[in-house]
C-alpha cells in the first residue's frame, strides 16, 4: 500500500482538478443553470492534449442531452419524466440516447463523470514526499475554501436545486453508489492495487463522502455556506486525522 511520500509508478498525470469538458466539476466561479454544468474556472483545458472535433462534438452532446433532461427534471420531477421525452427536447432518436447514456439515471449522474477518478488523480499527481493522506486533504480543504459543489459546501440555488433532486431520488441515490465504487477502485489502484489499498480507498471514498453529505445536509436545511465552513473545515480535519490513525501500518510481529 503507497501511504507514503512515494509516487507510485503510474503517476504521469500531473492535474489534480476535474477535467475541463462536461460534469459535476470543481472551481471558483462554479456555476450551474439549466444550460451549464458546474465547471472550473480553469476549465479550459490548459496542459493538457488538443482535442479531436470528433471527440469535442461527442462531449457538447452529452452535455446538451444532459442539460436538457436535468433541465425537465428540475422542473417536473425525475420519475415524472419519460426517455422518450428527453430524447425530443434534444431532437434525438431514444436508441441513440441510449447510447450516450446507458440508464435514465446517467442524464443527471454524467455531472459526476469528472470526479469518478479524481482522488486517484489527486493521489498520482501529488507533489514529492507528500503522502496520499495529505494531499487528499489538502485537495478537500481547498474545495471547502472554493465552495466546490463536490464538497456539498455550496449554496448556489441551482446548484442546490441539482442535489435536492439528486439525493431526493432513491433510483439516482442508487445509482451514485456504482459513481462512487468505481471511484474507490480507481483510488485503490493509484494506491498500489492490494487489499490493504483496497481497504484504505473505501475508507476514504466513505470519509469524503459523508462530509460532502453532512455539509450539504446543513445548507438544505437553510444555513449558508460561510456559516458551515468552520463546522467542515473541522469535521474534516478530525476525519483525517482519524483516517490517518486507522490506516497506520500494524507493527511487525517479531519471530
């Protein structure tokens, strides 16, 4: 297990941000309405590989078929809105939104699409001699400190509008579980790949996301973000160090 200040091998992406391109992603100035998602303000893509018309005109149509459904969807209620419908309001056929999106629940969870790997990345692309530990808390501090979405640290109307919807949908609470295991295996594997790195990533996939789900629990209950940002930056804190002493290699047995 790579808990150390070691870089494993396969550290050659250097970003530790969400990807520019579509989905949930991080950054100041995040912003969401019905025809944008929540993007970085660095969003741009800066160093990172030119990409194709094919690939740019695949990813405005997953953004705009997504756009559109959350758009009825916020408006009329996720179970209330057919495929079918979705499919009309982005003039496309169904078979062929199927193919964008495997399940009705992708048209809301492709916001998530940026962060699937983003611990993994935060892992592999953290600075010499800093350990995962650090700089995964490190990466959730600063989201904390830019009101990232992610964090549920946020109180844009539309952005709470977008999580109301989402945490209020048992079928899409379900669905955000195979999200957030495939986070876990893509942490486990910049980890190292063995059990114990299998056991240390869903310890943290579990931390960071009951945070995220405390914080956002707060502000939907009507306090804002500046107020619960003491209360976060403490309860992560604590769920670090805590982390930290679980995940402490056992002493060697002697003999």
């Amino acid at each position: 297990m790579v808990m150390n200040g070691e870089n494993p091998v396969n550290a050659n992406r250097s970003d530790s941000s969400s990807g520019s391109g579509s989905g949930f992603s991080s950054g100041s100035g995040s912003s969401f309405s019905s025809g944008s998602s929540f993007s970085s303000g660095s969003g741009s893509g800066e160093g990172q590989a030119p990409v194709g018309l094919r690939e740019r005109k695949k990813r405005l149509t997953y953004q705009a078929v997504s756009d559109a459904a959350i758009t009825m969807f916020l408006e009329r209620g996720f179970d209330k809105v057919s495929v079918a419908e979705v499919a009309a309001a982005a003039d496309i056929s169904k078979p062929t939104l199927f193919r964008y999106f495997p399940a009705k629940e992708d048209l809301v969870l492709h916001r998530f699409a940026d962060h699937e790997d983003e611990a993994a990345r935060v892992v592999t692309g953290r600075s010499p001699g800093e350990t995962p530990l650090d700089a995964l808390r490190h990466h959730f501090l600063d989201g904390l400190d830019r009101r990232d979405p992610v964090t549920g640290l946020c109180d844009v109307p539309h952005v709470l509008a977008f999580l109301r919807l989402l945490y209020g949908t048992p079928s899409l609470v379900a669905r955000l579980h195979a999200y957030q295991g495939r986070s876990e295996a893509a942490l486990a594997r910049a980890l190292g790949g063995g059990p114990a790195d299998r056991l240390a990533a869903g310890q943290i996939i579990a931390v960071l996301r009951i945070l995220a789900l405390e914080n956002w629990r707060r502000i939907d209950a009507g306090e804002s973000a500046d107020r619960v940002y003491a209360g976060a930056v403490q309860a992560a804190e604590e769920a670090f160090v805590q982390l930290r002493t679980g995940l402490e290699p056992l002493p060697q047995r002697r003999g």
